[in-house]
C-alpha cells in the first residue's frame, strides 16, 4: 500500500471530460445510420501551483512532488512484466478517493518562480503542476448512478 500524498496547493483548473463514444451502422432497408453507443471515458485535467512558504517545508514538498512524479512510471514485477500505478485521488469533495490513473504529468516554472538560495537546495519555491487523470471510478459508469462524489459514490 502506498503512501498518501497530501500537500498545499492552489487550484488554477480542473477540467472533468466525459466522452461517449457512438458507431454508426447501415440499419438494412434505412438510409440513415443507426446509432449505438460503443464505449465511454471519462479524465481529469488539473493545473495548480504548489509553494513552498518556508526553508522548513522545502524537502517535504520536493519529496511529495517526486512521488507525485513517479506515479508515471512502471512497476516492473519480477519474473513478469510490468504494471502501472492506480490512484486514489480526493480534491475536496468533488472527488473523494476515485480510483484513477495518471496518464500525463507536467511540472514548470516560469522566470518569476523564486528559487531557494541556500547551497545543495536550490529549487524553485513554486511548481506549475499539470496532470491529466484517467477515471476508473468506484461504480460501473451507468445513467442512474452519480458523477461527483458530492451526495454519493462515483
């Protein structure tokens, strides 16, 4: 079991996208299409920023940030493949612990970010932070059920 990863962060979006996805097929004897859905997916974008306010905090937030960072990467099994990591992502009470996966992740800093001066950590004080989550969810995606955590499951 992984640790959590819980930090200060200002919120600048979050997009939630929902995609179904629809075929068209030739019905016999019509002209028009008839009209199936195929499949459904749904991510979360998310941009915040991540600062740190003081010299003591520093390490903490830069080792959250790595572990962050290392949910894009494979865990390789021995004497099989390879896997990635689930998640459990809770912001506020819009999400609170969905299972997702990262499917992108970006970190950056603009020439205002101040950095820290003291020798062997010197790192920018404020990290951009973009990430796209995919939705795995915890019920079957399904009309009668709920699309925010908020007054019930996802």
């Amino acid at each position: 079991e992984r640790e959590l990863i819980q930090f200060r962060a200002y919120i600048n979006s979050i997009d939630d996208a929902f995609a179904p996805g629809w075929d068209e097929n030739q019905d016999q004897g019509r002209a028009d299409a008839k009209i199936m859905l195929a499949g459904w997916s749904r991510s979360i974008s998310l941009d915040f920023t991540v600062p740190i306010h003081s010299s003591d905090e520093l390490s903490s937030v830069w080792k959250k940030l790595d572990e962050l960072a290392r949910l894009t990467y494979p865990v390789y099994v021995p004497g099989k493949s390879f896997t990635g990591t689930y998640v459990q992502c809770t912001i506020g009470d819009l999400y609170k612990g969905v299972p997702m996966y990262c499917t992108d992740l970006s970190y950056s800093w603009d020439n205002e970010t101040p950095w820290e001066i003291i020798k062997g950590k010197q790192v920018p004080r404020y990290t951009n932070v973009s990430m796209t989550l995919g939705w795995i969810g915890i019920q079957r995606p399904e009309y009668d059920g709920k699309a925010f955590s908020l007054n019930g499951v996802t």
